[in-house]
C-alpha cells in the first residue's frame, strides 16, 4: 500500500529524518585512520537513544547493529566490526531514526584521507545524482522518472556501474514501505508520484560493474569486481514542482569540512550546493 502523508505526518518523519542528519554529522566528526567501525556504531545508538529515539536497522530483520556500515567494496548492509578505517578507504553509513511513530532514513559516504580521484569523482557524480532524483520527484511524475534521473547521471553520462538488485522505497510508519524506487528506468514509467508521498531515494552506484554478491552472513553486499561503491540516501517527500528532501547533507558537509582526517574533494563548493 502506497501511503499519502498528512503534513503533521510529515512534519514527524521530518524530525526523524533530521535526527539521522545529526547522528552522521557525529560520524563525521569521529573518523579517522585507526578507528574502528563498531565504535562509531556504540556512538550512534547512544546518541539516538539519548534523543529519546530507536535505532531502526537494530533486530530488522535480524540486523545486529544500529548502522550499516560499508567500507570500500561493500555496496551496502555491512556490520560494524573491529576493521580499522585505513587512508584511502570510503566509508559508507546508513542510519535509521524511530520517534514518535515515524522512521528517518538516510546515507553519507565519507572519503578518509587520501582518496583516489576516480573514487572521489564516482562520490560526486552520485550525490548529484541523487539531487537529480529529488527534483523529479514532483506530482503526477512516475517513479521511472526519478530512477531515469540517476540512472542518465551515472551511467550513461559516467559509465558506472547502477546496482539493480537493491532500491528505494517508501518510508514512514514503517522502515521499508511500496513503492520501491529502482535508481534505473524509463521516463513516465513505474508507478505514478502523489503529493505527500515520502520516499527514500538512495543511488548505490558502483566504480566498476553493476553487479553485486551478498556474503554468507546474508547481510553484506559487495562488488561482484572489488571495485569501490557508494551510497547516499535522502528521506524526500513528493511536492507539486519537485521532491523535497526532508534529512540534510549541510551538516554532515561542515563536520566534513572541520575533520582534518577527511579527504572534501567530493564536495560541491559551498556556492553550487542545491538540495545537499
């Protein structure tokens, strides 16, 4: 069932959402070579929970930690873990925040330290991407023309690789919600957009080939090359002339700016940031 949000609905999801943009803003702040990636997600649950929220991805369907950590290779769904963040690596993080009835879900990837320019570009590249999305989510558009978006950003523009085997979706009373949002498609295909729907847009966009392996844990997707991956997700509700992302990148972009440990060629300038 596809759900039509009142704005106090709305407004709900929006103090979720901007609850996951403090959460990662925190992230930003911690990484660093040498730290390891279950201590962020100890942070990240003692941080929702002192905010009076729950950690959505803790016991979903089995997952055993608070975020989805992905590190490299790793497209999404990795477990926090003893690995050390080393220079050079990206890093993947998806959080989920549950309060007052309503889920927030929402991804960053972070670059640590001296990031190969192919990578940093493929970062860019897909967090405009996202934008592009964003804008077409606007009524009486169809959610082919979000995935088409994405899809003519990345690969045909950039010849990357545009995993299909996992999407978007709908997001509000519960984490995961119809529709689904492929990140590709044809224009004025899939489902029709409605004012007030809420989606999450989230590109998962790989270096090399699109196509992916799930690991025997059952969780975690990786490059089916070894090729890096990334992944940015915002919580977005569908308006008259354009989505509008209800989580935020400005925050999480100024800790990423104030860590010496973090590489911002990624990073729109200040001056050309839209939607971020």
């Amino acid at each position: 069932m596809i759900h039509i949000r009142r704005e106090d609905e709305i407004d709900l999801i929006r103090e979720s959402a901007l609850m996951v943009t403090a959460t990662l803003t925190e992230v930003a702040k911690m990484l660093r070579p040498g730290i390891a990636t279950k201590a962020l997600d100890t942070m990240a649950e003692q941080f929702i929970r002192d905010h009076g929220g729950i950690p959505s991805f803790k016991g979903y369907g089995g997952f055993p930690a608070s975020l989805c950590i992905s590190v490299n290779e790793v497209v999404v769904h990795g477990f926090p873990s003893d690995y050390e963040l080393r220079d050079g690596d990206i890093i993947s993080v998806d959080c989920g925040f549950y309060r007052n009835g309503y889920h927030g879900d929402h991804a960053y990837t972070f670059a640590i330290g001296n990031v190969a320019p192919e990578v940093l570009d493929m970062m860019r590249i897909t967090k405009e991407s996202l934008q592009r999305g964003i804008l077409q989510a606007r009524a009486h558009n169809r959610i082919g023309d979000i995935s088409c978006a994405i899809e003519n950003l990345c690969y045909t523009e950039h010849g990357y690789g545009v995993v299909r085997e996992l999407v978007g979706h709908g997001v509000g009373k519960d984490l995961h919600e119809d529709p689904q949002v492929p990140n590709y498609g044809r224009r004025g295909e899939g489902k029709k957009l409605k004012e007030k729907m809420v989606l999450a847009i989230e590109p998962m966009i790989n270096l090399g080939v699109k196509e992916v392996i799930t690991l025997d844990d059952g969780w975690t997707v990786v490059t089916a090359d070894g090729k890096p991956s990334c992944h940015y997700e915002h919580t977005t509700v569908v308006r008259r002339n354009g989505g509008e992302a209800l989580s935020q990148f400005a925050p999480i972009e100024a800790a990423e700016r104030a860590n010496p440990e973090l590489h911002t060629g990624h990073l729109l300038p200040l001056s050309e940031a839209s939607l971020a």
